[in-house]
C-alpha cells in the first residue's frame, strides 16, 4: 500500500502468508482487511474520484501514462515477484506484464475517443430538438482478481476502469497478494500528488472479497470460477450493484482438413500447457477432422513430450498454484481413461503433486467430465469430428463460451463466425486476449461483460443522453388538449415515412 493508504486503513484481524507453491517457502504475509478497512477506503475513494474525474481524458493519460513509465523501470522486481508467488517461469510473468502494460497505454489514449460526448440525431418526431450522448463515469469500482495471472488482471481491470474516470479499489488473489500491490503501488509512487483514493486495494481472503461485494461500490469485476462468480453475484446484488464476471472456459480449436498441421499442432500444444493449462483460454478441447487425425496426432505426440514442469531454468511450466486443483486435473484424467479415452501422452502418473506433467487424452467421450467441466490444468483432449460442420457442433456443444480458435488454409473466417464465444482466433490460439483494442469476455458460463476494446471502457461507465428544445414547431403534440391537427400531423408522418416502403 502507499503511505497514506497504511496509515488510513488500520491492520483490525489476522494476517496470512502466500506460500510459494513450488518450495512451500512463505514469501509474504499480509493483513486481513475488514469491512470497516474497505468503508475508510471507499469514503477514501469517492472523494478521489471528484479529483480524478476533474483531470479529463488528457490529464488522465498523463498520470497513467507516468505509471507505465514506473512499471517498465522497474519489471525485474515484478518478474521476481511474480515468480516467488506463483513459481511460474519468469517468462511466462513477462507475458502478462507487458500485455498488462499495453492495456494501460491503449485505454489511456483511446479514453477520449471511445467515451466523449457526441450529437445524436433526434428523430423526425423531434426535429426541433438537439440530442447528445456522453459516457460519465460509475464512480468507483472493485475488482477482484485471480491468481493464475495476478499481474496482468490487475493492470487490466484497473486500466478501464481508471482511463473511463473511475477510481478502483483492487483485492488481488490472496494467493500471489504481493504481485498486486506492488503494481498498484507503483501508481502513486509515479504520481505522488494523485490522491491515496485513486487506485488501492484491500488484501484478504474470501470474506473480505465478499465484503468489497457488499460495500456498495459501483461496479465489481470478478474473474475467477463459475461457482464462486455466483457467489459474487448474488452478493452485489444486495445492492443492486452491477457486475462484470469473467469465468472461465472450456475452450475448443478445430482443425480443419485444409489446416497447417505443423502449425495447428505447435499452436495446440503451447495453449494447452502454457501457464500449466491454468488459464482460463487455455486449449482444453480440440475437434480434428478425421481425414488428418493421424497425421496431427502424432505432431501433437512429438511436441508435447518435449514439454517440460518443474522448478528449474528452462522448464515449460511451473507446478499448480493450488492442493485443490491438483485433485481437479487428477479426477479428469481418471474420468476420462475409465470412460475409455486413450492417453496419449502422459496419464494418471502424470500427476506428482504439485506438479502435473502434460496429458494428452484422445477419443474422449464427450459426456465425460474432461470434456464438459472445466479441467484448468495441462490436460487437452483431441477428438474426431467427421467433417468441419461436426466438429462445430461439437465445438458448441457447452454451457462455456469464452475462447476458441479454428485451423483452416481457406475457411478461418466463416468457421470462427459459426462457433459460439466471445472471441475466435484464426490459424493461432490464445491472440485476442492481448489485444487491448479486442473486447475481451464470454457468453453462457463464462460470464457476462467486457474488459479491453471500446467495449471494455463503455462497462465501466453509464450512458447519459441530453436534449435541448431548440425552437417551437406546431402543432404541440406534447400539450393538451389534443386536436384533429395533431393525429391528422401524425398519420400523414408515419404513411410519408413508413407505409410508403411497405412491400407485402
């Protein structure tokens, strides 16, 4: 926390440690913030918001654009924190910092265009009016972030919110809770004069999440798993507190008979185990049209035993983040070779706590709970579609639908426009998500609403329309008494304007 945020909001439970889930080492220990703690902050941050809000698009972009500044110069420090918290490989930190970073910079400079008031034509009904629309700031929002990319959600969330005029109050992942903080210290340590209310958080487990829900702040972002945006849910709306819920995926690739092979099966295999599979886009399911199943099996093979878990320099991935998403990997593997899948690569011995070694499972049926449920973790299943339109159906066969990509030479774009989710990657996996100008978010299960893009500012703040009578015109139909004129003026209108077009 800055300073100011220390002294204002008093340390009144316990603490907890973040352990590094690879050494078991504590790398850190952290107050437990109260609903009182999270009353003196949002007091903290509505009064701040008039100041923040006062600065405009331009002085807005200034000050974030001196936290960027702040952030690069200082990125060895976040690659080692981020590793220490999550023993993921530096690279991978590196990855979601510099997409975090992007985020920051791309709302700060599209603010203004996305979010300014703009004139509106009024209708023929009301010729004699002008009309604008502007997008105002919420106010302030929470946002609660995960641990498998503690970094880049924090950056992310907080950059929307912020360039449209909000001010934020974070709670980040007790899991990696440093990583968090340090970024968000990093605002005022690069904008000293800013007041404390901007940009701070709240550091605490599952009951201080739910009190940030219940404090009345005027939005609340979540991104974490199905069950627990429910909870989140149900708790903002005590009230009637407006949510965005980012949860996850059972994301699906399809490999058309027309694919790159060698690239379809590259791509497959680093979004698969990228990150451990604990991404919420990770590839989880693939659907490969028979006609090359063989061939692209077997560069799946080749490639994924090349994939490596462990602590040590030039490893793949790291271990899992937690005990119980270990049991979770472990189930589906279980599930899926007892249904009568093929492993092939990897199987129930991949899983060596807390470390699981990349799986693949083929001919996996699709009722089966490593294709329905979300596995989140170096698991991918491969199975056979007899041709492109089966395949997406299979494809769409879920109650999920955040991510998908589709592999085809000539038919990218027209099977990415039949599949069901929030954003389609052509011929590559994984892309829209580190694109700041791409809306980011799922339908279904996955949740509801937007970070990135012109859509992701537009969540953070509330339409207001505004119009201005300009001159009289008769006669009056918002007066009484009602004439003949008046119905006569509107008959002759809607037959000018409509009837006339009619071709039945």
């Amino acid at each position: 926390m800055t300073t100011t945020q220390r002294e204002s909001t008093p340390v009144t439970a316990d603490t907890f440690d973040v352990v590094n889930p690879g050494t078991g080492a504590v790398v850190g220990s952290y107050p437990i913030h109260t609903s009182g703690d999270i009353a003196e902050l949002l007091d903290q941050a509505r009064e701040a918001q008039v100041w923040w809000a006062a600065q405009g698009f331009g002085g807005r972009q200034r000050i974030m654009t001196r936290w960027v500044r702040w952030l690069a110069a200082h990125a060895e420090e976040i690659y080692a924190l981020g590793n220490s918290e999550t023993a993921r490989p530096i690279g991978d930190v590196q990855m979601e910092f510099i997409a975090g970073l992007e985020d920051i910079r791309w709302t700060a400079a599209n603010a203004e265009r996305v979010l300014r008031r703009r004139k509106v034509a009024p209708g023929i009904a009301f010729t004699n009016f002008a009309a604008d629309v502007v997008h105002e700031p919420l106010g302030v929002v929470g946002i609660i972030t995960p641990w498998n990319v503690p970094i880049y959600t924090v950056l992310s969330g907080a950059a929307c919110a912020l360039a449209a005029g909000n001010t934020v109050i974070v709670k980040p992942s007790e899991l990696s809770a440093g990583a968090g903080a340090f970024v968000i210290d990093g605002f005022h340590k690069a904008n000293p004069d800013a007041p404390a209310g901007v940009l701070s958080y709240v550091h605490g487990l599952g009951e201080t999440g739910a009190a940030l829900c219940k404090s009345g702040v005027d939005k609340l972002a979540f991104t974490g798993s199905v069950p627990t945006g429910r909870r989140v849910m149900a708790a903002c709306a005590e009230n009637l507190t407006p949510v965005v819920l980012e949860l996850g995926g059972k994301d699906a690739t399809i490999i058309a008979e027309d694919a790159d092979l060698e690239a379809a099966s590259t791509a497959v295999v680093w979004g698969a185990f990228f990150n451990g599979g604990q991404a919420c886009v990770g590839v989880e399911r693939v659907y490969v049209v028979r006609a090359v199943r063989d061939e692209f099996l077997e560069l799946v093979r080749t490639k994924a035993e090349k994939v490596t878990a462990g602590l040590d320099d030039g490893v793949s991935y790291g271990p899992m983040i937690t005990p119980g998403q270990v049991e979770i990997v472990r189930r589906h593997i279980d599930a899926a070779v007892a249904g009568g899948a093929t492993a092939l690569v990897g199987g129930p011995e991949s899983v060596k706590p807390p470390f699981v070694h990349p799986v693949v499972l083929v001919d996996v049926p699709e009722d089966n709970p490593a294709v329905c449920e979300e596995t989140f973790g170096p698991v991918v299943v491969i199975n056979t579609a007899t041709d492109v339109d089966d395949a997406i159906r299979q494809a769409n066969s879920t109650s999920f639908g955040l991510g998908a990509s589709v592999f085809s030479r000539k038919r990218g774009a027209e099977i990415a426009g039949r599949m069901r989710a929030g954003g389609v990657t052509v011929n590559a996996v994984l892309s829209f998500v580190g694109m700041p100008s791409v809306p980011f978010g799922g339908v279904g299960d996955s949740g509801f609403g937007r970070f990135h893009g012109d859509a992701g500012l537009r969540e953070f703040t509330y339409a207001k329309s505004t119009v201005r009578k300009k001159f009289s015109m008769g006669p009056n139909v918002q007066e009484f008494p009602r004439t003949a004129e008046h119905y006569d003026v509107i008959r002759k209108t809607i037959r000018m304007r409509y009837e006339r077009k009619f071709r039945g």
